[in-house]
C-alpha cells in the first residue's frame, strides 16, 4: 500500500488522525501506523475510507491513479 494517499487524503480535507481514528473506531496510534505502512489496513477499514472519501479502494492501494469511484453493481 501507499500510506502516503491516505496521509494526502486526511490532509487534502483538513483531517487530524484522530477524527479519521474515531471513523474507523481505532486509536491515534493505529491510525497512525496505517498511514505510515507499519500496520497493513484490514479490507473493512479500507472499504469504509474509500466511501468517506468518494474514491475506491484501488486508488488507496495505488493501483490507479483515478480518484473516481467505481460504479457500483446493480442488485
């Protein structure tokens, strides 16, 4: 992963780590290590950042470098 896109996310929308750690119920410290690659971001975390920042999980992983999300499947 690239922690440094979740790090340009938090920072582009005015974030501290401890608003997104509240979000994704974990501490500062947790957070923290997810943003600087110490901690691998468990697949629901990742979900839940990609729908609070409009964007999908393959633009945190830095697979793509279009923040636009996918479109969603229809059920």
């Amino acid at each position: 992963m690239r922690p440094m896109r979740i790090r340009d996310l938090r920072e582009d929308n005015d974030l501290s780590q401890q608003a997104l750690a509240d979000l994704l119920h974990v501490t500062q410290a947790t957070y923290s290590r997810y943003e600087s690659g110490k901690q691998n971001i468990p697949n629901e975390m990742l979900i839940a950042l990609a729908r609070f920042y409009g964007t999908s999980v393959d633009y945190l992983l830095g697979l793509t470098d279009c923040r636009k999300p996918y479109e969603r499947a229809k059920k």
